[in-house]
C-alpha cells in the first residue's frame, strides 16, 4: 500500500470514528486523543490525513449532509403550478423536521461547529449546502418566476431559517419541547402562509 493509499485509509477510519462519535455524544464528545484511539493510531497521524480536528468535522458533516439529501428522496420533477410548490416546500420542511428528530446529534452538529477565527468553510463545503438549498429554490422559482436568481438563493436561506428555527425551538427541551405532531403543523403553516403572500396574481 502506498503512502497516499495509507492517507486515505486513514481519512476514511478517522472520519467513520468520528461520525460515530458524535452521533453518540454529540460534537462536544469529539476529542483528539479519543479519536485517535478508537481509530487506532496516534494523535499525530490525525494532522497527517487532516489539517486540524475542524477538518474531521466537516467531513463529518459532509456525511450528514449527504445522509439528508438522500431521505429527501430524489429532486422533485416539473412542479406544475403554485399549489404543487408549495406542497413541495412543506414535504421539504416537514422532511428536515423528521431529520433532525431520526439523527438530532448529528443535525445539532451542523450548526454548533464553527469554524476557527478569520477562516470561512471550505469551498466543496459551501457548494454541497448551495445544492441542498437549490432544492428549496425550485419551487419558490415557480412562486415567483421573475425574480433573478441571487434573490430566489436569498429567499431560500430566509424560508429555510424560519423552518429551522420552529425544529430548533419545538425539539429543544429547555426552550419549548412541542410534539413532533404540532411541529409538523407549524411548518404547514408557516411554509403555506410564505407561498400563498409569493404568489403573484
């Protein structure tokens, strides 16, 4: 086996003990020396297949990311009008709800993981979340087809903030903690009020 070959192999089991690590104890229960033990090499060789501990986790993350793209199901075909967009903007958010309930450790640490001071997340990183985000843009571009393409992207992130931000508060037990059933219904709400008020006559 050559040394890049070696690296690689090192990459992947580092990755896989981190991904269980911290869907079993969350980011916070990532730690170097542990990792390197269940991955059965020294803290040293961490940095030789990685720049540093954030590079395991965004590769953790990529995982993730990756894991909810493929429960989303595969990318809606032509939506034929405003009501099947917004029909397909409420199985999207109600699909992230179910998400975040099916893997909450590993949802919690897309968004607990920051990076160091002064550096900005790798470009494939941005890229893979610019793509999960494309599936919102279809049907809004449907809800709205004049608008250009940098506002349907800002309209995007500012739907999904707000779905986001009833998971976040219904699934957290020291904020709200609701049913899974009324946070489904919130989200209906919610996506279907956007949709009707983006709707032009």
């Amino acid at each position: 086996m050559s040394a890049d070959e070696r690296r690689r192999a090192l990459r992947d089991t580092l990755v896989a003990e981190a991904e269980r690590m911290i869907a079993a104890g969350g980011l916070p229960g990532l730690r170097a020396r542990e990792l390197a033990q269940a991955a059965g090499c020294a803290v040293g060789a961490i940095y030789t297949a990685f720049p540093d501990l954030d590079g395991v986790v965004l590769a953790v993350n990529l995982r993730t990311l990756n894991l909810f793209e493929a429960a989303l199901g595969p990318p809606a075909g032509r939506i034929a009008d405003a009501g099947a967009a917004a029909d397909e903007l409420v199985r999207l958010g109600q699909a992230y709800l179910d998400f975040a309930r099916a893997h909450p450790l590993r949802w919690d640490a897309l968004f607990r993981h920051r990076a160091p001071s002064g550096q900005r997340a790798p470009d494939w990183y941005v890229a893979e979340q610019a793509r999960l985000f494309a599936r919102i843009e279809q049907p809004l571009a449907v809800l709205r087809p004049e608008l250009a393409e940098t506002e349907c992207r800002l309209l995007a992130r500012s739907l999904f903030s707000a779905t986001h931000g009833i998971v976040a508060l219904g699934l957290d037990p020291q904020r709200l903690a609701l049913p899974a059933a009324v946070i489904r219904d919130q989200i209906e709400i919610l996506v279907r009020a956007m949709a009707a008020g983006l709707r032009r006559p």
